[in-house]
C-alpha cells in the first residue's frame, strides 16, 4: 500500500466526525448501517461456525470483524492494518484489552509473518487488495493468508476490484476521493482480472468467485468477492 493512502487512513480513523464504524475504517459513503450489514452478511455466506478464530488482514477499525461478531458472538477476532490510528483506537478505544491485544499493526504481505501456521478457521480481506500495487505482493499476500487459515478453512478476499471495469471504477474513484490519480494525491487502485485468481488451486485448494447480491451497494457489478477453500491435510 502507498504512503499516501496510508495516511489518509490514518487521518480517518481520527477523525471523530464520522460516527460509524465502518466510516472510521474508510467507507464513508455508506451512510445506512443496515446497508453495512447487509453487505458484511452477504460477503460472508454464512460461512461462520460457533467458536470460529477470524482473522481480517486489512482490519481498518474493526468493522468488518465486529459486524460478524454482532452476528456471531463467541467468535474471537484479531487483524493486522497498515493505518497506525486504527489500530491504537481499536486497542484504546473499541475493544477491551484482552480482545485488543489480538490486533496489531502491520502492512502486506510482510506484517501476516508474525502470525503462526494454520492458526484461524477463517481469514478474510476486505477492499484491501486495490492499494496492493504489485502483484507479486499481491500473490505473496495471497499465500500468507492461506498458510494461516486451517486445514478445512476458508479465505475470503472481498471487493477485489475487477480489472474489467478499470474505466468506471476510475471515474467513480475520482469522484469520491479529491487527488485520487493525481501526481501529488492518491495513486490509482490495482486491478485484477478474475483470471489472476486460478494460480491459488494448485495445491488442491478450490476456489470460487462471485459478486455480492446486495443491491443498494453500488461497487457490487465491478468488484468481487474471491472464496479459497483450504484443503484438509
């Protein structure tokens, strides 16, 4: 991820004008928390089992996370994110200390390498993988997750911007955020074309691709959720 984006992360989580989760972690147009859960719901397929360890790479605030909490209460979650400020205020502010203390500050693909193998039943992205420039970090970033989900768990890398759809997806960008694609603002998302997504079955790992059903999401007909089943050792 740029530097750039980085610190416009930063300056979001402390910004205390926002007064939703999901707002503090990036997702300022998404006013309507029902709309919010309904897109985390979706994302998800019901995917979560009683007493799951969940871990998001990218964790911003913890919205992602403590929405499925909300639906699934003896879940245990932990992240890592590249924003400083997200992280402190998830640890002084949203969380208790012993639930905090899972979460830490980190930058793909490099910050996964303090967790250990097969530690997590699920571990998830979410409108990550678009600041990841390169794709060989890309692919690294991939492969790290993989290698701390369980054998039989599943990695879920959402609203992977679809490399089809560069031209709309840059338009709307533009409107949302000023200086994005500019020399001095914002650098231009990353793109994937579905296609780039086949290398993860190599191993035995299946792997499934589809776009959330959730109507009023405006992103859902160019960005994707990717779905990697772990095989079982």
């Amino acid at each position: 991820m740029k530097t750039q984006w980085i610190d416009l992360f930063n300056e979001i989580a402390e910004d205390r004008k926002h007064i939703h989760l999901h707002q503090m972690s990036g997702w300022k147009d998404i006013e309507d928390i029902a709309l919010w859960e309904d897109y985390v719901a979706d994302v998800i397929q019901g995917q979560i089992q009683p007493k799951d360890r969940i871990f998001e790479a990218g964790c911003g605030c913890g919205c992602f996370l403590l929405t499925i909490k909300k639906f699934y209460p003896d879940i245990t979650v932990a992240g890592i994110d590249a924003a400083v400020s997200a992280i402190q205020r998830i640890q002084k502010e949203i969380l208790p200390e012993k639930e905090a203390r899972y979460f830490k500050v980190g930058i793909l693909p490099d910050g996964l390498n303090q967790e250990p193998s097969a530690s997590y039943n699920i571990v998830l992205s979410n409108s990550v993988f678009q600041y990841i420039q390169k794709k060989e970090d890309a692919e690294k970033s991939v492969q790290e997750m993989i290698r701390i989900t369980k054998p039989g768990g599943k990695i879920i890398i959402a609203d992977v911007v679809d490399e089809a759809f560069r031209s709309i997806n840059e338009e709307k960008m533009r409107a949302l955020w000023d200086g994005y694609g500019e020399e001095q603002g914002y650098p231009c998302h990353a793109y994937y074309a579905k296609e780039w997504w086949n290398r993860f079955q190599t191993e035995g790992n299946s792997l499934f691709i589809r776009h959330v059903d959730v109507e009023k999401y405006w992103r859902r007909k160019y960005r994707y959720v990717v779905y990697i089943d772990k095989q079982i050792a």
